[in-house]
C-alpha cells in the first residue's frame, strides 16, 4: 500500500524574496553600532528613517524612498539628542512625524519637511521628559491619534498624549526588570511586553493592571519579544534552556501551554517578527543573520506553517518594514524590508508569483489605512476601535497629512489654508509667437526614391497641421478687439495656405503611390 505525502495547499507556498538591483540600495551609510536590539530602521510610504553612527550626540536619517544611491557624508540627519538613538518609529497617522527614544532619557517628536531634509534638524515639535534611564522602545497608538507609548531602562511604562505634550499614564511597578519589547493589540485596547525575568505580560493601559501574565515563556536567558496578532493570540521568539531558537504562539485566555512551538537553530542573534495582519504571515529575521524566515499562522494544528526562506549573503544590524499601503499591488508585492548592511539599506522585496495582471483581492483585503480611527481624549475616555481600513485596488492615495502642531490643552488641527489677501489680476500671458511660415517640401526624387517621398509627405503634412493649430490656439487667448480681428484674419489665411498645401501633397502622394505600383509590376 502506497502513501502519497499531502502537501498543504496555501497561496503563500511560493513567496520569495528579492533584493533591488544596486543602484536601488541606500548606500554609504553608517549604521549604529549601538548594543541595544532595535531594528534601526523604520519605513512609511514617504520615507526611510535610519539611525546612524554620529558624534556628539544620537542621529539618524530621514531619506525619502526614491533618493538611492551614494548617500553624501554632509546629508543632514535629525539630531537633537544628546545621547545615542535607540529607536524610531513612524506615526501610523501621518507620514510626516516620527518618534525617536535616546540614551538620554527623552522622547522626541519630529515633523519631517514634505520633500524631506535640506538641513540637519535640531528642532523637535515636542520633547516628552518622564523616564529616570535611558529610553529603548516607542511605538504608536495603532488607532488613536496621538498616543504614544514609551520604555524605559527604569522599568517604567508611559503613554503620552503627543497633541497636548502631557503624560496620560504612568505605569510602573508591572516590569520587575528590563523590557525587551513592546506590541499593540490591533484595537489598541491593550498591549504585551516581554520582559528580562522570562515572563510575557498583556496589560490593560486605561486600568494599569496585568490582564494575563505567562511566566518563563521562553526558558532562555537570552532576549525574547512578544507581537499581538488580529485574532488576540500573541506569538512570541526566544531561546531554550539550551540556547536554541524558539517561536511559540500563545492563546490570551489560556496561557497555561503555548498552541505551537517550534525550534530553529542555535544562532544567538535576536529574532525580530514582522507581522502582516492582512495574510497572517509572520517574517522572523535574526540580528546577525542573513536570512528572513517567513511562516503562515492558521486555525488548524499545528497553527505555525513554516513557509520558506530568503538568504542573502551579508548578515543584518537592523531591519526596516513597508506598510501594507506602501507597496506596489501591481506586482503583487505582499512585504518590502530594508535590510540594513554595515554600510548600506538594502530594500528586499517578498513577491507572490501570479500570471494575472489584475487586481489580486485574495492577497490585498481592505488594510488599515492613514486616518485615525478615534482622539486621544476619546480613547482615555474608554472608547475602542479598531482601524479604519482603506482599499489597494485603486492605489490608494491618502488625504492631505495634517501638521504636527502642539498645544497644551487642544489636540492637533488641519492645517488651515493661508489667509485670502487682496485680490491680484492674473498675470498677462506672454505674446503668442507669430505663427511659422511655411514653405513646400523640397521637389521629392521619381520613382527609385518614392518609399521616402511618401514618408517624408506624410510628415511635413503633420507638421503644417500642428503649428497650425498652435499658433492659432495661442493667437485667440493672447489677443483681443481690433488687433485680435486682424490677427485671426491673418490666420485664417495661413489656414487657407495650409489647406492648399496638405491638397497638394495629397495629389503627389497619389502620383508616388502609382509609380510604387508600376515598380512593383515591373514596369520601369
């Protein structure tokens, strides 16, 4: 009896990676040698955000995508800390603010010029001071405008309201020891953190208590980090009593046995998930690595499907990940990253193979979009939702982004348009140039010479009719009362002289066309 191996069918089977061409890349840059596990790297739709190696002080980049290539030594870069960057994020709600966390205990909020840096920017829009040590993770509110969370070294918790520069909760006293990572669920509801003492928590901000708390979640002593998924279960990375690499997913209401748990390898770099909430695909990538593991999570057992692998050459210091919004649809394009070299920010591209040019619903439900979902005040209030979402079909372009203005007591306002001043009259067009005279072809040769004759007729027809037109079109908005009569008289008979000229060229036309046909015939 014979048994045939069943091969799971999935649409993500045969995803697969590909680095851009060289040109692409971001090149010469000198990524942070800074011993913290961050990713380094954050991406929106506008721009690619890097923390860098800088003197003096913490820095990083802000490169819109299409500026690749050689990145000068004098490219200005934000650089307002006094101490080094340890992380950056992008607002999910406007793509011209972002947060960084320093080495020198503050967190800073940027507004980025539209058409990126033209000079280094010192100038933060709002500094929020509230940690005793230095601070590692910022991450945005998934839904609520202007709510920011930050980590510290001091254990310690804060969410601020970004619009009003104030402090919304301090949480403190949950961590006994470092935190490793943080993540939103996709309400915004609640949050989850690994944490040093082994121990995954999920914590209820607006209450300030510990919903649901698994201890040694991962035996290791090495770094671990915890990401809510859509559905409510946390999927987590750490290491074994053994050192190996592990991924396990856990389920909120019953966190007594992970549902999946799998090994990898024995590397000791930290590993980074990546989650895309639309395909529920999961991309681990190790600092230190030179690959990008990608699995499916699923409803069946053993609910983490191992997909594949893209392998490079040169390991990883960071990693940078697109939104959704982000990428191109015509390719079918499910994830970009921006892989961070000792030198360079290599964009790698995750493509599923479709024959079909159109629109693929199945890869490309609705994704959350750039509109916050509810106001901070609304969301300390109590209120939930989760975000809005937005379709790709038509490459969905977002409204105008509103700028990042601060006020103590109000939240952030449109931008209002500039006051209407008096009126000015239009500017006087300038004088339509006299329309071009011309003159006929010169005399074409006979018969051996036709197929170029007749081109060439053709040709000078088209030119007659289009400086015709133009001149004729610039001549009627230009010109007015008594002059603008002569004028249109004096086209009119360039028209007349146009028309007799393209009659013309039609009969040689004719005559070429019937020597061609006595050529063909043989008859000379």
């Amino acid at each position: 009896m014979s048994f045939r191996k069943v091969v799971r069918q999935s649409k993500f089977r045969h995803v697969f990676g590909q680095p851009v061409k060289t040109e692409q890349c971001y090149d010469d840059i000198r990524v942070s040698r800074v011993t913290w596990d961050s990713t380094f790297c954050a991406v929106n739709p506008s721009f690619v955000a890097i923390i860098v190696e800088a003197s003096g002080g913490g820095a990083f980049l802000v490169l819109p995508l299409h500026k690749t290539g050689r990145i000068d030594k004098s490219y200005p870069t934000v650089c307002g800390h006094t101490g080094p960057v340890l992380d950056i994020d992008w607002c999910p709600h406007n793509d011209y603010v972002i947060a960084s966390g320093s080495e020198d205990c503050t967190v800073m909020v940027w507004q980025i010029p539209e058409n990126g840096l033209s000079q280094p920017l010192t100038e933060p829009v709002v500094v929020l001071e509230g940690h005793s040590k230095r601070v590692g993770i910022v991450t945005w509110h998934p839904t609520a405008r202007n709510v920011l969370l930050s980590a510290g070294c001091d254990n310690v918790v804060l969410i601020w309201n970004v619009g009003t520069a104030e402090e919304l909760y301090r949480l403190e006293g949950l961590h006994p020891d470092l935190i490793y990572s943080v993540s939103w669920s996709r309400d915004g509801a609640r949050f989850c953190t690994a944490c040093k003492d082994k121990s995954v928590r999920v914590i209820d901000p607006r209450r300030g208590t510990v919903v649901a708390e698994k201890e040694r979640a991962h035996e290791g002593a090495r770094p671990m980090r915890a990401i809510f998924l859509a559905d409510g279960k946390i999927f987590t990375t750490g290491f074994s009593r053994m050192s190996e690499r592990q991924l396990a997913l856990w389920d909120v209401e019953n966190l007594e046995e992970p549902m999946g748990l799998q090994e990898l390898d024995s590397s000791n770099g930290a590993l980074l998930p990546f989650y895309d909430p639309d395909t529920n695909v999961v991309y681990v990538c190790g600092k230190g690595d030179s690959s990008i593991r990608y699995f499916e999570i699923t409803e069946e057992p053993p609910y983490i499907h191992f997909l594949n692998t893209f392998t490079s050459k040169e390991p990883q210091r960071g990693m940078g990940w697109m939104p959704k919004r982000g990428l191109d649809v015509s390719k079918c394009e499910i994830a970009r990253f921006y892989k961070l070299h000792e030198r360079k920010c290599e964009p790698i591209i995750m493509t599923v193979p479709r024959k079909s040019d159109l629109f693929q619903d199945d890869l490309y439900p609705d994704t959350a979009g750039p509109e916050a979902a509810m106001e901070a005040e609304e969301w300390v209030a109590g209120q939930t939702a989760g975000p809005v979402l937005v379709s790709l079909r038509q490459a969905y372009v977002p409204s105008k982004q509103r700028e990042l203005k601060v006020s103590r007591r109000t939240l952030l306002h449109e931008s209002c348009p500039p006051a209407a001043g008096p009126t000015t009259p239009p500017p006087t067009p300038p004088a339509a140039p006299a329309p071009a005279r011309l003159s006929a072809p010169p005399a074409l040769g006979t018969a051996p010479s036709a197929w170029v004759g007749l081109w060439v007729g053709v040709w000078w027809v088209g030119v007659a009719v289009g400086v015709a037109a133009v001149g004729g079109a610039t001549a009627g908005v230009s010109d007015g009362g008594a002059q603008g009569g002569g004028r249109l008289e004096e086209v009119l008979q360039e028209v007349a002289a146009l028309r007799a000229l393209v009659a013309e060229q039609g009969q040689r036309i004719a005559r070429l066309e019937e020597q061609l046909s006595r050529l063909e015939n043989g008859h000379v």
